[in-house]
C-alpha cells in the first residue's frame, strides 16, 4: 500500500481579536525620525536615570499637545507611564482601597478586568444603552453602597466604549458627573479613544477635576508601539501618583518619550491622527455595509465594531469563525459578569489589511446570515 503525501495548505488567519489602530506610520518617516533622534540624543543623556513622572519638558509638551486635544491640565498633575495599561493600573490603585469595589460597564474593556483580578478589586456590572452606563443603574449602585458604608470607585470609557462603541452625550456625562458628586465617589476615566470624541464633549475630568483620574496613551492615536501613557490625577493625589509609579516603573521609555517630543514639535503627531481617523471611518463604513443594521450603535466610527447577540450564540460565533480563519475576542472575556445571558461579539477592525478585514467581515456575515437561516429554518450558502 502507498500513501501519497498530500500537502495541506491552512486558510490564512485573520486576527479581529486585537484592538489597535490603522497602521498609518511610513517607513521612510519612521526611518527619518530615528535618523533625527539619533542626531540629538546622547549615550550620557540617555543613560541616566530620569524623573520617575517623566522629564518636565515633556509634561509640557504632552500637556499642550491635550489642551488642543481634549483636557487643559496643568504639567505639575500630569504622568507618564508605560503605557495606557499602567496608567489605568496606577489610577485603579489610586482610587481604589484594597479589594475595593469598581463599578462599570456590564461589558468593557478586558484590560480593566485583568487588572481588577489581579489586584484583587470586585467589580459590579451596570446597565449601559447606547450612550453607555445608564444614569438609573449608577444611581441603584451609588445608593445600595451608600447603605452599606462602601465605598466605590466608577470606571468608565465614555468616548467608543470598548467594546460596545457607545459614546456618551453632554447631558450623560454632566449627569454621571452630579451623581459621583452626590456620593463622594471617585471616577476612573478611559479615553484612549479620545481622538474620536465629538466636538463639544468635555472629559468628565474637566467637568469634575477634583475626582477624576484622567487615562490617555498614544498607542492608539499614533501607533501601537508608543507605549507612553498619560495619567492626570486631581492635585491632592500627587505625591500618591509619585509614590505609586515609583513602585512599579521608575521612569516611562526615555526613547519612546523622545520620539513622542519630535512628533508634536514637527506637526507628525497632528498628521498622523488625522490620517488614522479617516482611515477608520473608512473602515467603519465598510463594517456598517457588511452588517447593517447589526452593529450597536450604528453611527460610531473607531477601531472596533460591537454586534450584540445572546452569549450562547456568541460563544458559537467565536468557534466558528476561528474554523474559518477568523479570531474574534472571546466574549466572556469582555463582559464583568462573565455567566450573563445578554453577550455580543466584538470585531477590532484597525489592524488587518483592507483586503484582509473585507474577507474576514464577509466570512462574519456569512456565518450570522447561515445563523439566521436555520433560526428559520432555512439554510443558505455563502
């Protein structure tokens, strides 16, 4: 007996599961910028030690870059950490006691429930619609804890909440922000997606400075290999801010830090965000076409696309995306209640090629249109 040796030729994978930016960043820029770099940095100057909140120059530069960006903050309340990552972590520790309580969104980002976890924090589910945390189930929670003498702290994203891209309107955030006020409660907010909030929507930290601990980074705006994060916190949390950063870094990238002044000084760090915002609505069209009216909500541009189903269909979504090629993101993995019966799907749509993200959404509503056949009873190929 002969066996032929036949070769197998896998279907090349598509990775939806990773939520990062268009890839906007030239290598001719990239390569000139480190040409640049390398004319003005020193072996001496980049082998010392820098100050643990970051050098003061750059405070300043990052600090201007916000105040046209989205939040007016003074250098002296301003940090920069490794990454949007740590800054959360470093505000979490900050605003949160020991097995402290967070309240968020009943699905947000898997970051924020990493860190939770492995710092040992609870964290209570709310109710959210298509501007995000209701203001009546942050109001049942702030009450009941209220009652109970424990205190809380809210973590919320209210601009392209990830993953369910709801984007909170003024009238929200001014009412979130009286709510915390009525209940001494300290807010975390995320707003990495900060370069697609509309215009005339101000940070819950400059509605509410006094109690907010403002989280950006530039991974997202620029590029993912940025890893410079942004931490404000109210002025009498500064020498807590220090002490906590010197316990887990004692200084961001000096190199990245660099790379970052030159990109703000040259006019690159404005260039590239703009470009990363077209491509991404662009994008976003694109996914909106192939779903209709699927997508929740339907108006949000971004990275990410969020497709609302029960959990058990999600979870059979998921298996049978990635027999096809297509790695979405686990939903219990985005939710705080991972047992809930309400899940969705989310699909980052920034990374892939254009080529690669129409095959991957054609496969997606494939697969929910075979879905909805059977549901009645009828089977279509796609």
């Amino acid at each position: 007996m002969f066996v032929a040796d036949t070769a197998y030729c896998p279907r090349a994978v598509i990775d939806l599961s990773i939520n990062a930016p268009p890839q906007m960043l030239g290598e001719r820029l990239f390569s000139a910028t480190l040409s640049t770099l390398a004319k003005r940095l020193t072996a001496d100057s980049f082998g010392r030690y820098q100050p643990i909140a970051g050098r003061h120059e750059h405070r300043v530069l990052v600090a201007r870059w916000l105040t046209g960006h989205r939040l007016k903050a003074s250098p002296d309340r301003l940090f920069l950490c490794h990454g949007a990552q740590h800054a959360l972590l470093t505000a979490f520790a900050l605003a949160c006691r020991p097995n402290g309580l967070l309240l968020t969104e009943a699905a947000t980002y898997p970051g924020a429930i990493a860190i939770a976890r492995h710092a040992g924090y609870r964290m209570k589910p709310l109710d959210i619609d298509d501007e995000g945390v209701t203001i009546e189930a942050l109001e049942r929670s702030l009450n009941s804890q209220a009652k109970s003498d424990t205190p809380a702290t809210l973590y919320i994203t209210p601009t392209l909440q990830n993953p369910t891209t709801a984007t909170m309107g003024l009238h929200r955030r001014q009412a979130i922000v009286n709510l915390c006020r009525r209940y001494d409660t300290m807010i975390v907010e995320d707003d990495v997606y900060s370069l697609f909030t509309p215009a005339g929507l101000p940070t819950l930290a400059e509605l509410a400075p006094e109690r907010t601990l403002y989280v950006n980074g530039f991974s997202k705006t620029l590029s993912p290999g940025l890893r410079v994060g942004i931490l404000i916190t109210p002025s009498t949390m500064v020498d807590r801010a220090l002490a906590s950063l010197s316990v887990t870094s004692s200084t961001a990238s000096p190199l990245a830090c660099a790379m970052i002044e030159q990109w703000l000084m040259d006019g690159t760090a404005a260039s590239v965000g703009a470009s990363i915002q077209l491509e991404a609505i662009k994008r976003t069209a694109l996914a909106r076409s192939s779903f209709s009216c699927r997508i929740w909500p339907t108006d949000a541009a971004g990275f990410h696309i969020w497709l609302p189903m029960p959990m058990t269909d999600a979870e059979s979504l998921v298996e049978r995306a990635a027999a096809m090629g297509v790695i979405v993101t686990p939903p219990a993995a985005l939710l705080v209640d991972p047992s809930a019966k309400e899940a969705g799907i989310r699909l980052c749509i920034g990374s892939p090629s254009i080529g690669d993200l129409e095959s991957a959404l054609m496969r997606i509503n494939g697969l929910l249109t075979n879905r909805a056949a059977e549901d009645t009873g009828l089977m279509m190929i796609v």
